[in-house]
C-alpha cells in the first residue's frame, strides 16, 4: 500500500530548482483556483485517476505550426543558438510489454528541412540537431532501475526523447519494492506532489521524479527528472490543456469526456543549459503510426558520427 513520505525527500528538487536558470522564465498560462477545492483523495485513487488517463491515450499525434517548436541550446563553442521550428511528435505506447516499453519521435523541421530529429524504442535513443552544423548523441534503453549512473556527457544532451513519456506524465505507475510512490499536499492545498522513489539492491535509494498534479483540474502541471547523484536532469511545465480527438470516433471514451492533453510545454534541461519549448495547435489519437518513424537510425546511411551516451 501507499505510504506517507517526509518532506526531506522533497530537498534536494527544492534547492536544485532553486539553483537552475538554464531558460528564460515561462509565462504561466494555467487558470486561477477556484474558490472551492474537490475533496482530497487518496494515492491509490490519484495513481488510478493517472493510469486511466494514460490508458486512453495508447497513441498520440501532436503537431506544432512554423515556430511552434523553439529550441535554445549552446553549441561546441559556448555559444547560445535560438531555433524556431514547425514539428510533429509522436508516441506509441506498448502497456501489454514487461516491461512497458514505447516508442517516440519528435520532428522539428524549417522550410521541409528536418533541423531536430530525436527519437526512441525499445532499445534505443537518438538526438539529432542540424541547424548549426550536425550533432548527435545516442544511447541504450536500460530498464527502470539499471542504468548506469548518469555522467555530465548524458547530462548534457540536448534532447533524451527517452523521458518524453515520464515527462508528459501519462506512462503507467505500477508501484512496486523497487519503485516506491508517496503523495502529500503543496503548501497551499492547491496541487498534490507525487514522489517517485527508486529502490535498487546495490545503492541508495534516490527520488528519480517529482510529479505535481492540480487539485482543481486532476492533470499534471510540472515534472522534475533526477539522476541517483540528485542532479536535476529535466525539468518541465506543462499547461493549455485542450481535449484530444480521436480519428477513429470509436475509439474515444464513452460516456466520458475526452482526455486532455497539455498544448504548451517547456523543456529545460540544465546541465546542457538549453530547453525545448512546445506549442501544439493539435493532438489527436491516431488510428496507426508508421513504424519507420521509430526505427533506429543508421548512423552510416546518414553519415554521421553520434557521440555514445550510456
């Protein structure tokens, strides 16, 4: 059963947010509380209330128009680059797999042109910037729990489309003696913030992700994703909720509404000291997406050189 957590495990994301400016400050889009709260709930109602949401959404189509995708990195030279880009993602969850694997791809592109290209599997990742000259990086998918403790190169890419999913926040949460998730209240009794706190046989236990969802709307509002040395690796706001449509009509919820979905997202990742920010005019559910946007590149084909992450 779920258990109560103490604050100090709430530190350090709160001195390592407090440290971090890597972007400039997001403007909040998120509407006033209400006056009056829904009633508490209980982690196993909230967890469920997740799982439910992610469920109804196995696939995702989001598109953003010309200077819907805006990218801030640094490039080899230290200096700050600022990219507007039109872009398409997509996400295809496999919930039956053990484990839960699945599949992303993210395109940003200017004039046809695919400037951003990042992307993940069942065994791989990839991150591919080609505005100012090429740079990529890679790495395995490692199960939850066995990766290898993150050095600063994998802290330093741009873009791990691995993390997409715990960012957007509708993976299923399946706690377990390996992954223990604690809830407790914001100071202001406006949001509840879950704890996800990893057990591995050989190490210390560390928070690997800090979930806040809004009491008043029941969606998530801002992830933070850290390494087991505590170092903040993302951190992400996420508002403009619209609902999702479905392309096959039969697919959507009945008697229910349709879920929703953020349409403005910030990405900020501070050890490279850049950010994603994502204004989408669309998403959807689709009937089927090509398995070609998810294959792993070849590295070959395209003449590229990607720096290996572990």
């Amino acid at each position: 059963m779920a258990r109560t957590t103490t604050p100090l495990l709430l530190l350090p994301a709160l001195l390592l947010g407090a440290c971090c400016n890597c972007a400039p400050r997001q403007k909040s889009l998120t509407n006033k509380h209400p006056t009056t709260l829904p009633a508490p709930i209980s982690l196993d109602e909230q967890i469920q209330q997740l799982n439910d949401r992610a469920r109804q959404m196995p696939m995702l189509s989001a598109t953003a128009p010309l200077g819907g995708v805006v990218v801030f990195y640094l490039d080899d030279k230290g200096k700050s680059h600022r990219e507007a880009l039109d872009g398409h993602l997509w996400i295809r969850q496999h919930f039956n797999a053990n484990p839960p694997t699945a599949d992303v791809a993210l395109f940003g592109t200017v004039a046809g042109q695919t400037v951003l290209d990042a992307g993940a599997n069942d065994t791989d990742w990839w991150c591919i910037l080609s505005a100012q000259g090429k740079q990529a990086w890679t790495g395995k998918i490692h199960p939850p729990g066995q990766q290898s403790p993150d050095a600063p190169s994998a802290n330093a890419v741009l873009l791990r489309a691995d993390k997409v999913l715990d960012v957007l926040a509708i993976t299923l949460i399946r706690p377990s003696p390996a992954l223990e998730v604690t809830m407790y209240p914001s100071l202001d009794n406006t949001a509840n913030i879950l704890l996800f706190t990893r057990h591995a046989p050989d190490s210390p236990p560390y928070v690997e992700r800090e979930l806040i969802i809004d009491r008043a709307t029941g969606l998530p509002t801002d992830v933070r994703l850290f390494s087991p040395d505590a170092t903040l690796l993302v951190r992400a706001h996420l508002d403009t909720y619209r609902d999702v449509t479905y392309d096959n009509p039969a697919a959507a919820p009945k008697n229910a509404p349709p879920p929703q979905m953020p349409h403005h997202i910030i990405v900020q990742y501070p050890a490279a000291k850049s950010s994603v920010e994502l204004n989408f005019n669309a998403v959807s559910v689709p009937r089927t997406i090509r398995d070609a946007a998810f294959e792993t590149r070849d590295w070959q084909d395209l003449n590229i050189t990607p720096q290996v992450v572990n």
